[in-house]
C-alpha cells in the first residue's frame, strides 16, 4: 500500500472538526481546482492538518473517480480520485468519505487533497 495513502495515524486517538473560516483554494499547475470560504479542517493525533472542501466548491469536471479506495479506523472508507490537469490526470490526488463514522460525519462529501500531488493549497484570509 503505498504509504502517502494513509490518513494518518492508526492508532484511536480520535480527531477533531472545525470550521476553517478562511478563504482556501487548492492551485495545480497555476489553475484553481476548488475555491471556498467553507473548508473544514480536520485535526488528528500525529498527522498533518487536512483541509476538506466542500463538494460545491470544488470544480468536479476536473475529478474523476478512481478504483482506488483506503480505511482508516477513524474515518471510514475513502473514495480516492484522480485530478484531471491539462497535461495528464494526477492519479489519486483526492479523496472523500461518503458514509464516514459518526466521529467523521461533519466531512460526508467533502474533498480533501494530498498536498504531496498538488502544488498548493492557499489559505487567507
């Protein structure tokens, strides 16, 4: 399994959901993917903060579902998607959780991002 697919840590730490109240976009290749004031930032024991955008905010044109799918013990299951640029597609450079556990239930369709296949996620104001 490739290990940039984990959404952190395993153990049961339990996380947390906030609102962000920032603006966020996530950029690739110098074009906009998603743009919100409504970003969710989830929180987790030893792992990086996740910004979730919600789903009418991310242009879902330029999404594409992929067979790929992870758990996390946390979360649930994940649905991954791959990014379709310009160039070429970004393999599995998203994902969602359509039916979380209750602990996650505030991200039920949101989108979260691997900061490692995109360029950028911007955060203002």
């Amino acid at each position: 399994m490739d290990t940039d697919l984990n959404h952190g840590n395993e153990a049961a730490h339990g996380i947390e959901i906030t609102l962000n109240g920032r603006r966020c976009r996530l950029i690739h290749q110098g074009v906009t993917y998603a743009d919100t004031h409504a970003a969710l930032t989830l929180t987790e024991a030893g792992a990086e903060k996740v910004h979730y955008f919600p789903r009418a905010d991310v242009n879902m044109a330029r999404l594409e579902r992929s067979v790929h799918t992870s758990h996390c013990p946390l979360k649930g299951e994940a649905t991954h998607y791959r990014l379709l640029t310009e160039d070429s597609p970004v393999e599995n450079a998203a994902w969602s959780y359509e039916a979380p556990l209750d602990a996650a239930s505030k991200i039920r369709g949101y989108f979260a991002f691997y900061r490692s296949r995109i360029d950028r996620i911007d955060e203002t104001s």
